[in-house]
C-alpha cells in the first residue's frame, strides 16, 4: 500500500513539473509581443561567421561566392535572433517556474524545523 501512494505522489510531482514547464512556455509566447531590449552583437557575429563559412565553402566565380556568402549570413542571424527573441525568454520563464516547483517539493520533504 505504501508503494502505490509513493507512486502516486511520484506522479503528481511530475505532473506539477511538467505543468510548470508548459505554462513558463505559455506566458513567455503571450509575452512575444512586448518589445525586448536585444543585443545585437551576437547576432552580428553569427552573420559574419556565416557569411565567412559560406564564403569559404562556395565553389565557382566570385559571384556564386558572395551570394553564398550572403545568404549564410542572413540565415546565421536570422537564426540567432529568433533564438534570442522566442525561444530564449520561453526556456528561461519554464526553467523558473519548474525550479520554483522542485523548491516546494524539496521543502515538502526535508521540512526545516528552527524549533
């Protein structure tokens, strides 16, 4: 019997987690719309790296070159800016709320008596 209770609170604690997990990525979707300071630097870099790369990678005339060039770059930073604008602020918000959830258990079972 006091398996199945075990089993059952196991599950419950899961399910508390991945709940939390969800809605950190619900609330961080609601908030795509808000304006968001970013920094701009990485997603310059990752333009220059790929347009590096592609650059070097490119076989043919010089044309072929820049155009590859250019479109490593332009996939490169669009990548890293929606990487930083979408699915950064999501991770971060259900890292928070799963955390906040693995607290309270914690808690829960390693009461803390001052007493």
């Amino acid at each position: 019997m006091e398996a199945d209770a075990s089993v059952e609170g196991s599950i419950g604690y899961w399910k508390a987690l991945a709940g939390a997990g969800w809605a950190g990525i619900a609330s961080a979707r609601r908030g795509a719309g808000r304006a968001r300071a970013t920094s701009w630097e990485p997603v310059a870099l990752a333009a220059g790296i790929g347009m590096l790369a592609a650059g070097l990678l490119a076989k043919g005339r010089a044309g072929a070159r820049v155009a590859a060039g250019l479109a490593g770059g332009l996939v490169a930073g669009g990548a890293t800016a929606a990487f930083r604008a979408l699915i950064s602020p999501a991770a971060h918000e259900a890292a928070t709320r799963v955390n906040a959830v693995r607290d309270a258990h914690w808690v829960q079972k390693h009461p803390i008596d001052y007493a």
